[in-house]
C-alpha cells in the first residue's frame, strides 16, 4: 500500500479521492476479528495483550514455570535421553542405547535379545560369569545338579 497524502495545490475532488482511498486501505472496522471494533487502534491493542499472554508448564511434581513472550523454552538432553525440535511444533524425545545411572530397574522380563528374566528366574543365558557366594539353592554344572547349601552337600556325599 502506498501512503497516502493530499498535496497543498490538490482540489476538494483530489482530497476527497485520497481520502476514501485510505479508508479502503485500512478496511471496514466491522470486519477485524477482535472483539473491540472501536478503532484499530483499539484492535491492535487487544491483539497485543493477547500475544504477551504467558502461559505455564508443569512437571509431575506440580513444579510450575511461566512461560513469558520472548522466553524461550529449552528441551535439555542428557547422557541418556535426547530432545530434538523440529518443525512443526515437535520435539521428539530419545533414549539412549546405553543407559547409566539406574539405582534400579522394574519390568515383568527384562532381556537383551536371548537371555531373560522373568518371575525370579533366569533363562536363555549361555555363560554366566560370578565371583562371591553362592548363598541357596541348586544350580547345574555340565548336567550334574550341584547343591549349594552345607547340609545338602554333606547329605549328597553321605547318601553317595
């Protein structure tokens, strides 16, 4: 739009074209999609306050931070999980293939691929590499079952 003035030498005719060629430029109030139509003036304004509103984010701790026009909101990634942002309005979070860090870990089985554990037991395994005690119970060696526990051992030799 180019502006628009009326030139000191320009007739009655010549201010009035320029005249109604503004309001044509600047539109019919009735038509601004706020709700105070009084002015644009009045419109700009409202759309101002609008846009300046913050808004807030929460965690699961009911910790609360405003979020003011012109912050910016981070997404932190860490050794163990990434964020990444992206268009439009997205930002998709990662896990890492590595995890540390754990004090401890909860799930119905737990597996990488081939060993397992589930219900308290342990299956799929190839090799299993220990140091310490081994406190209860039995467990298998090249297919003969090996007592863990004194009595038993003691009544496995005496019992031949």
């Amino acid at each position: 739009m180019a502006v628009r003035n009326v030139a000191t030498s320009s007739t009655l005719e010549g201010f009035r074209t320029t005249f109604n060629s503004l309001g044509t430029d600047v539109g019919d109030l009735t038509s601004l999609g706020t709700t105070d139509k009084t002015s644009i003036v009045a419109a700009v304004n409202e759309i101002n306050t609008s846009v300046t509103t913050a808004f807030k984010i929460k965690d699961s701790s009911s910790t609360q931070q405003t979020i003011n026009t012109g912050d910016i909101l981070n997404f932190a990634s860490d050794s163990n999980v990434t964020a990444t942002v992206s268009s439009t309005d997205t930002v998709t979070f990662g896990l890492a293939s590595s995890i540390s860090g754990l004090t401890s870990v909860s799930a119905t089985t737990i597996t990488d691929g081939t060993a397992s554990i589930n219900s308290g037991s342990i299956s799929g395994v190839v090799n299993i590499t220990a140091s310490g005690t081994i406190e209860s119970g039995t467990f298998t060696e090249n297919s003969i079952r090996v007592a863990t526990q004194p009595f038993a051992i003691a009544q496995a030799v005496a019992l031949g």
